[in-house]
C-alpha cells in the first residue's frame, strides 16, 4: 500500500489537504536553520510549503512516479526508503514527514534521523486526523464494507489507530536516543469541501487505491449520493497532529 499512491500522482497532489502555514513556520522557527530533508515527501506538497518559508528541501520517496512529479515542480527528491537511503555524509537543519512517518521503521527511522540531524535540529513528523459530516462516513463506511467484505470498520476506531500511531511514533523517538523528551504540537482548521472536490480525495485513500474501478466507482457514488444529500458541499474539521523532538547537543 505505501508504493499504491503514485497510481495517480497528479490527483494525489490535486486533491489532498496542504499542511496549515502555522505548523510549517513554528517548524522553521524550532530549527537552526534552512535545510529540511522531507521524509516520503511524495509529490512533495509540504516539501513546496517549506520552501516557499524559505528552506531549502530535500525530498526522499520509495516511489518514483511520485518523486517524478515532486520534480517536476522543481524539488529535489532522491528515490529510497529512508531505512535504506545513503545520506552520504550529508547533514540538516529539520527532518520532517507528513502523513508519511508510520511507513518507517519507528526506531530505526528515529536512529536514522539523529544521524542526519545537526545538533539542535528538529524532527518534525505529523498527520491529518479529519472528521467529515456523520452521513458522509456512514456513506462511505457501508460502500467499502459492501464491496470489500471487511470487517466494520468505525469512526471511532479511526481514532484509535491515530492514537496509537502516536503513541508507537513516539516511543520509537524515545528508544531511538539522541533526542529531548518528544513534544506534540496540534493545529485545529477547517476546510469546505464540494462534492467534486470530495469525491476527487476519496481514491487517494490507501483503502481505495488498490481497489477495483467497478468498487471504486460504487464507493464514489454512495459518497456522492449522500454529500448531494447535504446540498453538495460540507464542511471538514482537521486535527493536524505533529510529533516533534529537538537532537540534542551530543554528536
């Protein structure tokens, strides 16, 4: 599933949210200086928001359809899983990853990342939680289960999985070393969505990437149905989640 993304590069970095500007700039004013290495930067969305605050980005992505298109919009991207990147001697300012982190390895991706960090540079890894309209979940949730067979599958159980993320996230900072007590920082907006642009989101999902067009095009339209229910837009609430630890002074 982490290499399904590039199936449709263009529609992933279309359509999926950008990152709020407040969690970018308190990321650049926690780290020495302007060097970022954007872990899974994938078409490089944050990778382009932290240049445009004034850093200079480079981007690492096991996927090279996706690292073709971060390219394309002039970010430097070198196409590895980080556990197996050569950083070859080279060293930065903040290491970050959005909604990318939980594909690597959380001790050995800690570890890595204090090797490539300054003293004083910044780990920054974060994630959307989101909560659209109850009708559009259970819209969605009844589809997939009916084309997929799976178990049910409930909003609050998303959560959990966020929770837990963290929590293994976090204590694989902790065992890696070499950093201070790791902090969570959290950024609360919200963003309307019509039903095109929604409907446009939804096969960027990791659920919906490997599935059949016939399923795909049934999840759609009972998504569709119900935001039509709703007069054709709603209004999303994002929870943007960052894990965050400074390498500590020690080389």
């Amino acid at each position: 599933m982490a290499e399904s993304f590039g199936v449709d590069a263009e529609r992933y970095d279309r359509a999926r949210p950008r990152y709020p500007d407040a969690l970018v700039d308190r990321i650049v004013a926690a780290s020495p200086g302007p060097d970022v290495l954007d872990v899974g930067c994938g078409t490089g969305i944050a990778a382009r928001q932290f240049r445009a605050a004034g850093c200079h980005v480079l981007g690492v992505e096991p996927d090279a359809r996706m690292a073709d298109f971060a390219r394309r919009t002039g970010i430097a991207v070198e196409v590895a899983t980080f556990e197996a990147w050569d950083p070859a001697g080279r060293t930065f300012d903040a290491v970050v990853a959005g909604q990318a982190w939980h594909w690597v390895d959380p001790v050995a991706g800690a570890a890595k990342a204090a090797q490539v960090l300054r003293p004083g540079g910044r780990l920054a890894l974060f994630w959307h939680e989101f909560e659209p309209p109850s009708e559009v979940v259970h819209a969605f949730l009844a589809a997939y289960q009916r084309v997929t067979n799976s178990p049910e599958w409930t909003p609050r159980r998303t959560k959990e999985r966020y929770e837990t993320m963290l929590s293994r996230v976090t204590d694989g900072v902790r065992d890696a070393r070499g950093f201070d007590a790791p902090e969570q920082w959290r950024f609360d907006w919200e963003r309307t969505y019509t039903r095109d642009e929604w409907l446009d989101q939804i096969p960027t999902s990791g659920l919906l990437t490997l599935l059949p067009a016939e399923q795909l095009a049934e999840v759609l339209d009972s998504v569709g149905a119900a935001v039509d229910a709703m007069g054709g837009s709603f209004t999303a609430h994002f929870k943007t989640m960052a894990l965050t630890a400074g390498r500590t002074n020690a080389t």
